[in-house]
C-alpha cells in the first residue's frame, strides 16, 4: 500500500482562524471531513490517517506556525517514512486569483515562508505543492494585513467551490500520480466535474 503525506499549512490559535494565509489548514479540514476523520495533537502538529483505496495517507497540520512548518514535516516524513515526492503540501499563493488551484511537483518557495522553511529543513525543494490563490487585492505595504484578514463574503463562496476541486485533487494525486493530476486540474474550472469522486475510508 503506497503511502502519502497531505499537509496543510497555517498559523494555530484563534486569530489565525479562517484568515487567507491559514487556507491550507481549510482545504486540509475538508478533506478530513470527506473521509471521516478528525485530527488529533501529535508531535509537531495535528494529524490524521485514512485510507483512499490503496493509499494511506497521513494528514498533517503543523502546530509549529508557519516560519517553521520544516520541523513537522521533517519529522512526520521520517516518522511514517514517506519520501518528498508522495508529499503533497497546500499552501496560499498572492501570486494567484482567489480560488486558482496550481500543482507543481517542484519549484521555488515564491517568498512563502511556509515553504521556505520546508525546503531547507528536509534539503530539497522537489516535493509535490498544490498553491492555491487568495489574490493580491492590497495596496503596497499591506501584504501582511491582507494575508491575516479574512475572506470577503463573494470569496468565501469561491473557496466553498473550489474546496471540492481541492478533495478530489488529493485523492487524484494519491491514486492517478503527480502527471495525470496536472493535467485534469491545472486550469480547468470544471476539474471537479472530470474527476470522478473515489471511495474512502477513515482509520483509527
């Protein structure tokens, strides 16, 4: 059974909740939601297990804030020894329109700490990350009020949209690989339509 590290990245603690920069711990709840599982407070983070198929997947929201999100994956790697390319992480992206979903199985951290961080601590940027776009609707020096405040009424409802892309992207990924994924959701507006929903099932 192939085995698989989901990580969504974000701040813990109630101001952080449901901000921009915390969508990667959002997309990661839904899934759990999808599959039936509910995270509990492990080393270094909040972690879940479930099984798509023939897949089993660890889900991991690092408890470590985001500037160092590198020591949980680090160790959650290693612990469930799971090699950087069956890592997928989902992180926010201001270079993107709010709610365009882009996966990549390599590349630079874009200036995200998040991945930054990982990057360094586990010595390669060649893992999987799906960027999800929260937009660039800031004035020049505003970035971080925008990436901490929250999302408007009419974005909310393009991330409730979206979030469904999102849970079939990661079963996609687990089950059909990096390549094939690319293509069915990289630019599509319909991916969730093309891709057809797969049956899961939670583990204690």
């Amino acid at each position: 059974m192939s085995k698989f590290l989901i990580v969504g990245l974000g701040n813990i603690g109630a101001e952080y909740k449901e901000t921009r920069h915390n969508v990667g711990f959002r997309l990661l709840d839904a899934f759990a939601q999808s599959v039936g599982v509910g995270f509990e407070d492990k080393r270094y983070g909040y972690v879940a297990h479930c099984r798509v198929k023939n897949a089993q997947l660890t889900l991991l929201k690092p408890t470590t804030y985001m500037n160092l999100s590198g020591m949980a994956v680090r160790y959650w790697l290693n612990e469930e020894k799971i090699e950087p390319e069956n890592m997928l992480v989902l992180v926010d992206d201001i270079a993107l329109p709010v709610g365009t979903i882009r996966l990549r199985g390599q590349g630079s951290d874009g200036g995200h700490n998040g991945l930054k961080n990982i990057a360094e601590l586990i010595g390669t940027q060649k893992y999987p990350r799906m960027r999800f776009g929260i937009g660039s609707g800031f004035s020049h020096g505003a970035q971080i009020n925008y990436v901490l405040g929250k999302f408007n009424d009419e974005e909310e409802i393009i991330l409730a949209d979206k979030t469904k892309d999102c849970i079939e992207l990661i079963k996609s990924f687990c089950l059909q690989g990096l390549a094939r994924t690319m293509n069915l959701f990289n630019g599509n507006k319909n991916a969730g339509h093309d891709s057809k929903s797969q049956e899961t099932h939670g583990t204690e």
